[in-house]
C-alpha cells in the first residue's frame, strides 16, 4: 500500500491542512479529525486576511462566495476561493486557495487541495482532493458501502482495514475524473491519472494512469 501513503500522493506545502495530514501514514486516516483541526486553527488564522462568518467558519477576504451559498461550519475557505451559485457545504471542510466549489456541489468532511476544481453538480464527501485535481461534470464520491460494512481499501490482492464507515475517495494532485464518473467507497487515484467519463471506479488506480474501465488501466506514455 505504499502508493497510498500521503506524501505519494499529496504536496503538503498546497494546503492549509498540512499539519493534518503529516500527522497519519496514510490520507483516509485523517478524515475523523478535519472538523477538530478546523475548530483549533481557526481562531489562530489572520484576521487581516481572513474574517469569522457565522459560528466556527472561517472565509478569506479575497475569496468570493455567492449570497445563495449554504456555508456550514466547521469551515475554512481559503484565498481566492470560488464558491458559487447554491454549493452547500455541510461542515468539516476546507477549501482551498483558488479552489472552484460550483453550482449545486455538495461537501462535507473533506479537504480540497489548493485549485482544486468541483465546479458542477459534484458531491464529495469523506474524501481528499489533491492539488489541482478536478471532478467532471455530475462526478461523485460515493461514501457508503450499500452492505452498510467497514470501507476496505483494495489494491489487487492485498488490501488495507480503514476501520472508516464512511470513506470518499483519495484523489492525488492533478487528477482528472471524467463527467458522470463514480468513486465507489475506498477509491484511491494516484497522481496525474486520468478517468475516463461515465466510469465507476473502486479500489486502487496507480498514478500516471489512464483508467478506461476496470480490466482497462493503461500507463500513460
């Protein structure tokens, strides 16, 4: 499971959360405490930069938000951030710099890398987005095993207890998944791999992939 650790997957010095996630070996691991690190370094954050809005949400002065905006604490939305047109932030998240939440995305316990793009009809939940990832069009995280059982985190044979009911997806920096695509429960994308549209992807993919289908993972050239 060495290509799921978080220093293969992530560049640490793109987000605010870096201290979060030098703290585990790997990123899924994190995800119980993203709403209490929110809740410790948010009263530290720079008031000249960034301004409390509402109970335990953080939001930088730079960064736009749309007045049809759903912002939920605990929350930090990071320079230059978009959040646009009816998102709905449900709480334990952090957006990042430049980062796109769009038009009726969804997110809750997650964090976005620095210009990561969710920009239309997304839904990320329990997940990590690395740098500059984006999600297409109507792409999901799928957070829930439909058995209701403990997420497994599966890399051909071997496979690793996350002891998480509920787990997204771990997406590396630059990843691209493709519109209508669907991150089963346990999903971890390596760097720079792209997915095709309309696929539904479980399990490990490598990095520097192109997944297709699941019998068809190319490397890229």
């Amino acid at each position: 499971m060495e290509q799921c650790k978080v220093e293969c997957l992530y560049d640490l010095n793109e987000t605010i959360a870096a201290e979060l996630l030098k703290s585990v070996t790997y990123p899924w691991e994190a995800l119980k405490g993203i709403g209490d690190f929110i809740r410790r370094i948010g009263p530290s954050l720079d008031p000249a930069v960034y301004e409390k809005r509402g109970e335990e949400i953080w939001v930088a002065k730079s960064a736009r938000v749309a007045p049809t905006a759903c912002l939920n604490g605990p929350l930090i939305v990071d320079e230059e951030a978009e959040i646009r047109h009816c998102a709905f932030i449900r709480g334990s998240a952090i957006v990042g710099k430049g980062a796109v939440v769009g038009n009726s995305t969804e997110l809750k316990n997650a964090v976005l890398f620095n210009g990561v793009q969710v920009p239309h009809y997304n839904y990320v939940g329990d997940s990590v987005l690395g740098y500059k990832s984006h999600m297409g069009a109507g792409s999901i995280t799928s957070n829930v095993k439909s058995d209701k059982t403990l997420v497994l985190v599966k890399n051909g044979e071997r496979q690793a207890e996350t002891g998480l009911k509920k787990f997204g997806a771990m997406l590396g920096d630059f990843v691209e998944v493709g519109c209508n695509s669907v991150l089963n429960p346990g999903t971890v994308v390596g760097r720079h791999t792209n997915i095709y549209p309309l696929s539904m992807v479980r399990g490990v993919v490598a990095a520097d992939s192109v997944y297709k289908n699941q019998s068809e993972i190319v490397k890229k050239e």
